[in-house]
C-alpha cells in the first residue's frame, strides 16, 4: 500500500465496518513520522479520529492496545486532556456494558 493511498482505504475499511483494520492502518500513519494527510488533516486531527473509534467501539477493535494509545495521546497533546480522559473512561464504560450484555 502506497502511504499516498492509506486515507482512502482507512475511509474504505470504515465504511465496511472493518474497524479493526482501519484502527490498526491509522496507528501506523500517526507513528509515521513522515506521513502527510492528503485530505489535509493534521496529526491532532487524526489521533481524535482513533480516540473516537477506539472508545465507540471497544469490542471490535482488537488487534492493538487501546489504553496505551489514548495515554500516548494524553502526553503529545495537552490541550486535549479532558477528551481524551473521556474517550479513555468511554472504552471502559462500553467494554464492560457489553460483557454484562446491556
């Protein structure tokens, strides 16, 4: 996959409700330190984009380690420390509603 093209997939795996994937393909465009958005999105941007999908979607997303990524977020961007606490508390909160079945 050509790093020009991995926005378009990450909308395409979103919209066919492979969220694991695309949680794991937008991972590694933030980690990248050399990747530019080509729909012009900045890292900020994109690491609100994961917090949401991580925290809506806690049973789903699999294949990485939630709580580190929000944390990692937590140190790189301050001004958003409360939203990023809630999308923290929101994955352990929906999490645990769906293994107690609500």
């Amino acid at each position: 996959l050509a790093p020009d093209n991995a926005e378009i997939l990450i909308d395409y795996l979103l919209s066919v409700e492979h969220l694991d994937e695309a949680a794991v393909l937008l991972t590694k465009c933030l980690n990248d330190e050399d990747f530019q958005s080509k729909k012009g999105q900045s890292k900020h941007q994109m690491w609100i984009q994961l917090c949401q999908l991580l925290s809506e979607n806690p049973n789903k997303i699999t294949s990485i380690k939630v709580e580190p990524i929000i944390r990692q977020g937590l140190q790189r961007f301050t001004d958003m420390t409360g939203k990023l606490w809630i999308s923290l508390a929101d994955y352990y909160i929906r999490k645990a509603a769906v293994r107690q079945g609500t």
